[in-house]
C-alpha cells in the first residue's frame, strides 16, 4: 500500500492520500479562473488520476471550475453540500452524495463526515448549495475546512485529528466574511488542536496584473500563520507548503 500523503495542488485543492486511497479536494486545475491567474507550477502528471472520490465543498467558482472538474472521469464518487447536486450531475458525474453537516458516506474502509462551514455567501450563488468542510477518517483523522470562518463547533472536531487543512486566505489584496485570515486560521488551530496543520487557500490564485502592484498576498499569509500560531497554538505544528508541494504523513 502507497503510504499516506498530502499533495497541496494550490489554493483549495489538495491530493489526500490515506489508507491506499485517493481523495481530490475541490479541483481547480487551470492556469486562468476568469480573471485570476495561477502562480506555482500546474497540477503534476497523475494527479487526477485513479481517484476513489472528489470532495467538493460548495461551488464557487474558485472551488468548482467546471473546465477542470470537466477534466475527471464522472465515474468518481463525488461528495458535496446539500444543494449541489444538480450542478454536478449536469455536469456527467454519475454518483454525487449530497451530505448536511453530520451526514458520512463510506469510501473503501474510509468514512468521510461533512462538517459545519460558516460560509455564509455560499448560499447566494446562483449555482446554489451551502457550504461544508469533510472530515477524513480511517487510520487517521483529517480535517479538510474548505471555505470558513471561526465556529464554536471546531472545538467538537478533536481532540484526535492528525491534520488539519485551513485556509488562511482568498484569491485578492482582501478577503471578506465567511474566510479566515492568518490570525483566525490561528485561532482554529487552537480549538482543533490537530497534530499538524498545513495552510490553504493562499498564493496560488491572483488577479491578473495586481500582482506586480501588491504582491504581499501572494507571500505574507504563511508567515503571519505561522506567527500566530507560536502565540496562539504552540502545541500544533504548523508546516507551509509550497503549491504543488507533498508532504509524506509519518
């Protein structure tokens, strides 16, 4: 069995790999999403490969780029927010689990869990669903946030979770409600107490143009985390990892 890893593809994509088995995060894997470009090397070869399931968090368009999920075999179960069925059966997928919060689905000898999200305008988007996060559990426990601000519900995912994936940032100069910023991600951290925690969403997708004029973005995020997290959450490793980067989980 290939040993367990994490490949971080860039802002909310990830490559989980647990138990002999291959889980896609939210696939965004062009070089252009309208009018934001990719910066970090483009997904490798074989990522999208041999899949056992896509977890698709909600459907903006920086987490479900219909040209990329086009590019995935529509026999991989997909798992996703009350909601967003539709969309991705209209796009060919042909086993697509809608889960509530608390709702599981099997995946090989793996349990995957759809957890709270406080993304609140999710549910306005004209492709409709809400907003979710997953928890991955077999011989580990892994906590993929997706989209989210702080909720006093992180507290009740651990104690036990080897991983955490938190995004700490969006695809600008700013973000707005419903994300976490460097010192937030911090404080979830914190509440979670996870064994190790990778930051996301960060540096991988920008406005074209902007980032010659504001470039902080695309390489402040991290080291703010990780400062926070010497203050706010000294138990928990915090690794950063480039975009295309992959992290072996001993």
């Amino acid at each position: 069995m290939a040993p367990d890893r994490l490949t971080w593809v860039g802002h909310a994509t990830a490559l989980v790999e647990l138990d002999g088995l291959r889980f896609l995060t939210d696939p965004v894997l062009r070089n252009r999403v309208g009018p934001l470009r990719r910066h970090g090397p483009p997904p490798a070869a074989g990522t999208t490969n041999d899949l056992d399931a896509l977890l698709v968090s909600h459907l903006h368009h920086d987490h479900a780029d219909v040209p990329s999920l086009r590019r995935l075999d529509r026999r991989v179960p997909v798992l996703a927010p009350r909601g967003a069925g539709g969309f991705l059966s209209d796009l060919g997928f042909r086993s697509v689990s809608e889960l509530d919060p608390g709702d599981s689905a099997a995946i090989g000898a793996a349990t995957v869990t759809a957890v709270h999200a406080d993304h609140p305008n999710s549910g306005r988007l004209e492709r409709g669903g809400e907003a979710i996060g997953f928890l991955l559990e077999g011989s580990r426990r892994i906590y993929f946030a997706g989209d989210t601000d702080l909720f006093d519900g992180m507290r009740g995912l651990g104690p036990g979770i080897d991983l955490a994936l938190l995004p700490i940032w969006g695809w600008g100069p700013s973000i707005g409600p419903g994300h976490l910023d460097p010192e937030r991600a911090a404080r979830a951290a914190a509440l979670i107490s996870p064994r190790l925690a990778v930051p996301i969403h960060w540096g991988t997708l920008y406005p074209l143009g902007l980032a010659r004029l504001r470039p902080e973005p695309l390489r402040a995020p991290p080291d703010l985390f990780c400062a926070a997290m010497r203050e706010l959450a000294p138990q928990v490793e915090a690794r950063v990892l480039s975009p295309g980067e992959a992290l072996l989980l001993a």
